[in-house]
C-alpha cells in the first residue's frame, strides 16, 4: 500500500488540511448510519420507534468508543513508529493489533446480549420502546467483529499517514445502510430491527471491502494466518494508550447514557428528542473530530521522530482549525435548527419544541470549549499520554455533567432545560486542564511510546 502522506515535514497546516478532509467526510458518512436509521425509523415508526433506537444508541456509543479507544492505541503506537522508521514494529503491531481485536469483539457481543435488556430496565426505557430497543440493540452486539474490524483497518491506515482510503469504504458502506433501511424499514415495515440490519450489513462490507483492499496492496501486513500473533511489547504500549482512550471515550458516553436516562423520567417526547438532538450536534462536531484525529496522527509522527517544535506547532494550529469549523458548524445548526428537527418527526410538536431547546443549549457557544478540549486531549494522545484525555473525560462526565444535570433537573425543578444546562457546562473545565497540560514543560521530556516499545 502507497504511504500517503508523511506528516514529518511539510507545511503544517496543508497537512492537517489534507490529512483531516478525508476523515471528516469519512466521519459524515459512517454518522448516517445512525441518522438514516433515526430518519428512517421516526418517519415510519414514530415517537416510539425513535426512543428505542436513541436509548440503543446511546449503549452503540459506548461499544464505539471501546472499539476507537483501542485501535487509538495502535494508530498512536503506528504513527511513531512510522516517524521513527521501524517497519518491522509496524508489522508486529498490526498483527498484535488484529489479534486483540478479534478476541475483543467476541467478549463485547456475549455481554451486550446478556446485559442489554437489564440495563434498559435500570435506565427506565418507556414501556412502548422497550422491546424495540432490546430487539435492535441484539442485533447491533451480533456485528460488533464488523464495527471492530474496520475500526482496526482504518486505524492502521491512519497512523501510516493514509487518510483517504477509510473514505472510500465508508461511502460504499453508508450507500448500503440507507438503501437497506429504506427497504427493510419502509418497505418491508420490519421497524426498528430493519435499521439494525441494516446497520449491521453495511459496517460487515465497508469492513470486509478494506480487508480486500490491502491485501490487494503493499500493505506492511500479509494477512497470513501466522503473522496474528501477539507481541508483547506492542501490545503492552498498544494497551497503555489505547485502554486510557477507549476510558476516555466509555466515561463520555455513560454519562450520556445516564443522561438519557434521566430524561426518560419526562416521557417519550423528550426521550425522541433528545435522541434526535444528541445526533444533530454529533453531526455538527464531525469537523473538530476530524482535525483532532488529525492532530492525534501528525503529533504522533513528529513525537516518533523526536520533532517537538512540530508538535507544538500541528497542536497550535489544530486549535484554530477546530475553534473555526466547530463555529461555522454552530451557526448552521442555529439558522436552521427548527426545519432540521422536523425532519425526523415532521409530527409531533412535543418532540419538535424540546429539539429545539436541546440544540439552542447543547451546541451553543458550549461548543466552542468542546473545540478546545478535544484538540488538546488529541495532542496529548498523539504523543503517548492518553491518560490527560482520560482525566478530562472525569472532569467532564463526573465532576460537571451528570452532577449539574441532576441538580439542574429535579432538586432545582427545572426539568429537561436543567438536564440541558447541566450537559451545556461540561466542557469548560477540561478545556482548561488541556490547556495548562500543553503549555506545561513536563510533556516535551517524554519518550514515545515507540521508544517505550524498543526498550521493554
């Protein structure tokens, strides 16, 4: 396989560019699996319909941030390894990496179908979205090798600089997933299990057409049979990033679990429409997701060729990529937030006015201080210490989010604009932290984890 792109020299800002449109597009798409599912679903279902998928999306992020966690680590470990020159620790870590992946996905699919149902329970699901959502949420668990699998493919690819190829599986992929959720959902009126079919196929071709595609190239991994083994020091330093960042992201999305269930307590109005407004305001971060995965790459080669000035400078200018996408991104979702929430469920004017409300309070100028955060939490990831990310995801999650929420809601009586308010002030304390750890010194005398690696 062609090396795209070394990240190492160059013009910082065209790389980040170049390196990062690709994976924002790639991350629009792959996000249509979920919105087409929403879309699909709430037109034909309706309230019902589109509170069990938002209740089971909610346990779909969580096994998404697993998967993203650990990959990270092998994109990161990839990336340095790369920068340093060691193809060798690129093809041992691949293997290492396919290996634990498989397994993983084997472990997460037995515990989502035992504890799906319970945990819908605890979480109080509305009684007329309960089955649906067990019902969708069993099928997801059963392509979670799919989801884990690509995830793996794509991380590799990013950490050798290729950004472009993962676009091109995901578009085949989201094609998939709309054409079937408009003929098993609309069509054949199988309801919400249709969208999990669908879903599920979609992520098995992307996944297996990625698969294709590399052995078909000169890949630093055969796909022999011999060749998935596990390597001790790499998985030890694939484990040590990517076991913080897969934390990282688990403690945001059960904070947003807990979060839905607390909003189950005003009915199933506010349920749909929380759900529909958690996805819009997803969608509205896929740039700063993309120029953060791009940080998280660049700062990872430089790190691996020992070039702290250019870390600092991606980080720097990663920030100000971010800050401006995720401002254009806010005012779009402002203009137009009534027409976007009655796209999902042009019926019901419950659902419509708490849309509203959650889109006015959750992506807001909130925002601008999740651009911060998440750029400094893809720098300290980059370089090794994803454990920085980790601790903003407990400030975030434990000590802002779920608190506030809950006060806001019942004891301070304000309801679902409380639990909006409390999710609106999250981000500012993380911001912050991330801040103080970049302009620290402490970081610039690690050893990557590359190094780490050699010396184990």
């Amino acid at each position: 396989m062609k090396e795209k792109q070394n990240l190492t020299s160059g013009n910082i800002t065209k790389n980040l560019v170049l390196f990062a449109l690709p994976l924002l597009w790639a991350n629009l798409l792959q996000s249509f699996y979920s919105i087409a599912d929403m879309f699909v679903v709430g037109r034909t279902v309706g309230q019902s319909g589109l509170a069990a998928v938002s209740n089971a999306s909610m346990i779909c992020f969580i096994i998404n941030s697993f998967c993203l966690g650990i990959t990270m680590g092998g994109t990161v470990l990839i990336a340095q390894l790369k920068g340093a020159g060691d193809r060798k620790g690129q093809t041992e870590t691949v293997g290492t990496l396919f290996l634990v992946t498989f397994i993983a996905s084997f472990v997460i699919t037995i515990s989502g179908l035992i504890f799906c149902r319970p945990l819908f329970i605890l979480l109080k699901v509305p009684a007329a979205a309960m089955q649906d959502a067990c019902a969708y949420m069993k099928i997801i668990c059963c392509g979670t090798i799919f989801i884990l699998g690509y995830h793996a493919v794509c991380s590799v690819m990013k950490g050798l600089g290729d950004s472009r190829s993962p676009l091109c599986f995901v578009t085949v992929a989201a094609a998939v997933n709309v054409i079937l959720d408009l003929f098993l959902v609309s069509y054949l009126k199988i309801g919400t299990k249709g969208a999990a079919y669908a879903t599920v196929f979609s992520q098995g071709i992307s996944f297996v057409t990625a698969v294709i595609y590399l052995k078909r190239r000169n890949f630093v991994f055969d796909f022999k049979i011999r060749h998935f083994a596990v390597k001790a020091d790499k998985l030890a330093v694939i484990m040590k990033i990517g076991l913080p960042a897969a934390g990282q992201m688990i403690i945001v999305n059960i904070s947003y679990l807990l979060i839905t269930g607390m909003l189950n307590n005003f009915g199933t109005a506010a349920a749909a429409a929380s759900g529909v407004g958690l996805k819009i305001n997803t969608f509205a971060g896929m740039p700063c997701w993309a120029v953060g995965q791009a940080v998280t790459a660049m700062a990872g080669q430089n790190i691996g060729a020992d070039n702290i000035r250019r870390v600092k400078k991606t980080t720097l200018t990663g920030l100000r990529l971010n800050v401006t996408v995720t401002l254009l991104s806010i005012l779009i979702v402002q203009i137009f937030a009534e027409p976007i929430i009655m796209l999902f469920d042009p019926s019901s004017p419950e659902v419509l006015e708490s849309g509203i409300l959650y889109l006015r309070m959750c992506c807001g100028a909130n925002s601008l201080a999740y651009a911060v955060m998440y750029t400094f939490d893809s720098f300290a990831i980059g370089i090794g210490s994803s454990h920085i990310a980790m601790i903003n995801a407990l400030f975030d999650a434990v000590i802002v989010r779920l608190p506030l929420s809950w006060l806001f809601a019942f004891p301070l009586r304000l309801g679902f604009p409380g639990i909006c308010l409390g999710q609106a002030l999250s981000s500012l304390l993380p911001a912050i932290f991330g801040f103080c750890y970049f302009k620290s010194s402490k970081w610039e005398r690690k050893t990557s984890a590359a190094q780490q690696g050699k010396t184990n």
